[in-house]
C-alpha cells in the first residue's frame, strides 16, 4: 500500500471519527485503459499474510449476515 494511501485511508477514518489506523488491508476492483477488470489487493506496511487474511475473512463475515438476510427479505 501506497504512503498516500494508507495516509488518505487514515485521514478519513479520522474525519468520521473511527479511531486511528492500525492495520489495512484494501481490495479494490479496478479499471485499466482497455476497460479489463481486475482486483487490486494492497496491505500496510508490515501487515503479515495470516494478518491480511483475517481482516479479509472478517469483513466478509460480516457481510455476509446483512446480505444473507437482505436477500431472504429479512427474514433469517
């Protein structure tokens, strides 16, 4: 991850008062010139694998419920 990035990513949390960056992990589907998509996977600096997957693998489970009981039209 960028310096600009992670310090862009750190602004914002703080202009909405979420505390301060600890670790990042940023998944980010991207657009090149020929309009192909893929993802781009950036940590902060020091993050280890086994740190960015947990981060990743919790924030989908955390998806998961809310989208889960949108789809069953509340429901679950």
């Amino acid at each position: 991850m960028s310096n600009s990035l992670e310090d862009a990513l750190a602004s914002v949390l703080a202009e909405h008062e979420r505390g301060l960056l600890a670790r990042a992990v940023v998944v980010a589907e991207v657009l090149d010139k020929e309009d192909e998509r893929s993802l781009s996977i950036s940590t902060a600096p020091g993050v280890m694998e086994w740190d960015a997957l947990g981060l990743c693998r919790y924030g989908v489970l955390s998806a998961e419920g809310p989208a889960a009981a949108n789809f069953a039209g509340g429901d679950m």
